[in-house]
C-alpha cells in the first residue's frame, strides 16, 4: 500500500511499535538460548533472527515498494545457505535466482539489482553477529557490474523459459549462442537495459498462480503491474 505524506506520522508510530516488538522477539530468543558461554541461539532459530534484524535495519533504509521483494529474495537466500556455513554471494546470487526463475515477474529482479548494494552490506554486517554456536560468515562480495551481469544472465534464461513453457526437451536445445545473443540485448555499459526486459516480457504477462496465498498474490499483481 502506498502511503501518502499526510499519513507519515501514522505509518511512522506503526513502524516504531513494530520495531519495539520486533526487539522484544530477539530478547526474548537470547534469553531462551543463552547458555554459560555467553548468548547463543540454535540453529533453528536463524532465519527468525536474520529477519528480525532486516526488519530492524535495512528495511527501514528502502522504499515501501521495495521492501516486500528483499523480505522474500532474503528469505530465499536463508533457504539456500541454511546448511553452509561459509556464505558466497558470487556462488549463491546464481543459485537464489536460479531457483526464483519464471515464478516472479521481471520487475522483481529490477528491484533486486537496484538495491543489491545495500542487501549484500547488509549481509556483510549481520551476518556474522547471528551468535549461533558456529557462527556463519561471508567470504566475499559481488561488484554492481558482477551482480548485472549474473541477473541479466537468468533474465535471458527465462524468456526462453517463459517462450517455452518449461518444455525441458525444447530448453534442451537452446544453444550457448541464443543465450549469449539475448544477454547481449538486456546489457548495455556493465548495467542492464530494463527498456529491453520489458519489451520482452510485458508481452507475455504475468500469470499469478490461484494456489497463492492472498498478501503473496497483492504483492505479486501491484509488482507486476509497475
């Protein structure tokens, strides 16, 4: 929902309750898990705190529109590195997307390339303070012009994905040259041409599935329709 300036104050007191509650949940996960070695939680209980802390910082930094889509990208990357303990974003940015494929509309990749910068500091920061017994860390990160390249690559995959309905015996066929041309296409100066994406898509549409849940089902038509 799009918030006009005349309901700041109301949107901000709602912020500031969430926030409280929100630290209140990690208090009362440390003190649950806190053991005489100093405060650790289990690892069960890493996605919660990893999403409480996003909910404590970054995602008061992005725009409304945006915070929903890094929420679940986050969420999704949580699914990929729960059983590593050594995170790498140039190794899991592929996979995470990979498995996201034709299943979001384009515009959620634009989302994620326009604010990966502060998803992958984030990661950097938090990370490593997630007081697990074996605490996980990042060995590296990603350029913006990494990063770019990595999500135009998928987005060349999905429009034959997308073209092909998920045929496998006919993705089986496209050839390295047909992926590389499109690529090419969607690439311009080290960034993505997102004029190009939606030539390409905007025809196909976005078909939101009926088995969704109704505030997943709201998240994917307003994003879809931007």
């Amino acid at each position: 929902m799009i918030v006009q300036d005349k309901g700041e104050s109301h949107w901000q007191n709602k912020e500031n309750s969430q926030n409280l509650a929100k630290q209140k949940q990690i208090k009362q996960i440390l003190k649950a898990k806190r053991k005489p070695q100093g405060r650790i939680i289990n690892d069960s209980d890493f996605e919660k705190f990893l999403l409480v802390r996003y909910g404590l910082t970054l995602k008061k930094k992005l725009s409304l529109e945006v915070r929903e889509s890094v929420q679940r990208f986050l969420q999704q990357w949580i699914l990929v590195g729960q059983d590593q303990q050594v995170w790498s974003v140039e190794s899991m940015l592929p996979q995470v997307i990979k498995q996201l494929n034709v299943t979001l509309p384009w515009q959620f990749y634009r989302q994620i390339a326009d604010n990966f910068s502060e998803f992958q500091a984030f990661l950097q920061r938090e990370l490593k303070a997630v007081p697990l017994k074996n605490r996980k860390s990042l060995v590296d990160e990603l350029s913006d012009s990494d990063v770019n390249e990595i999500i135009a690559g998928q987005l060349a995959a999905n429009t034959f994905i997308a073209t092909m309905g998920g045929n496998q015996e006919l993705l089986q066929k496209v050839t390295q040259d047909q992926l590389e041309d499109v690529l090419a296409s969607f690439s311009q100066d080290e960034a993505i041409n997102w004029d190009k994406v939606s030539d390409i898509f905007e025809p196909m549409g976005f078909e939101i599935p009926a088995n969704l849940d109704i505030p997943t089902k709201k998240w994917l038509q307003l994003m879809s329709e931007k």
